[in-house]
C-alpha cells in the first residue's frame, strides 16, 4: 500500500498545510520504502487541495496521513477511495509507525479551505 504524507521543508516533520506542502512522501508500506516528491500544487494560484490530491493519487496514493484537510481535497480522495487519516505526533515516523500499528484515526472533519490564503 502507497501512504502519501504532505511534509514540510526539513522532509521529516508532517506539514501544517495539506495542499501547500513543500513535499510529499509516498511510502510503500510493503516494501518499507519511501520517496519524497516535490508538491506541485505548493504554489498553485488556486485550487491546491485539489491540485495537491490529485498529484497523491497520480503517485498511488492509497491513504493519506495529514494534520488537516480541506473540503475539496477530501471530495477528491473519497471520490477514488483513499483513506485520510489523522496524524498524531509531529514527524513522518511516529506518523508510519502509529498507521502500521493501526494507531491512527480516519479524518471526520474537514474544514472549507484557504482558498489562496498563505
């Protein structure tokens, strides 16, 4: 299974921002491997979470672990199936080690989006 997780700029610690993240990580929790892939939707005009969603999903995203999310991105991931779980702790292992160990909580909550505020 492919786990996208948005990353900040020290690719170690989950990024406030799901759509802007700097980074994205996709882990393969199968062959415990990952690969950090620049976010393309970071500096999009507007329309990032969906952008950012989009991109995870391109990548094999199969669940995605993020400290928040906003409407529109999480319509794009339900509308493939993609699990969205709430990370706890701060960095990119506590977040693998608690999903593998089934630590973790889907997302119930998600609020309306920046839109194009930074």
């Amino acid at each position: 299974m492919i786990v996208a997780i948005p990353v900040d700029e020290t690719r170690e610690a989950l990024c406030v921002s799901f759509a802007r993240a700097p980074f994205v990580l996709f882990y393969n929790t199968d062959s415990h491997t990952s690969e950090i892939k620049e976010n393309p939707a970071a500096q999009a005009e507007g329309g990032a979470g969906v952008k950012a969603s989009q991109f995870m999903l391109d990548g094999g995203a199969e669940a995605i672990i993020t400290i928040r999310c906003g409407e529109n991105a999480a319509q794009v991931l339900k509308a493939a199936d993609v699990s969205i779980y709430k990370s706890q702790g701060s960095t990119v292992q506590e977040n693998i080690d608690a999903f593998q160990e089934g630590k973790l909580s889907l997302m119930t909550s998600f609020h309306a989006g920046f839109h194009g505020i930074r």
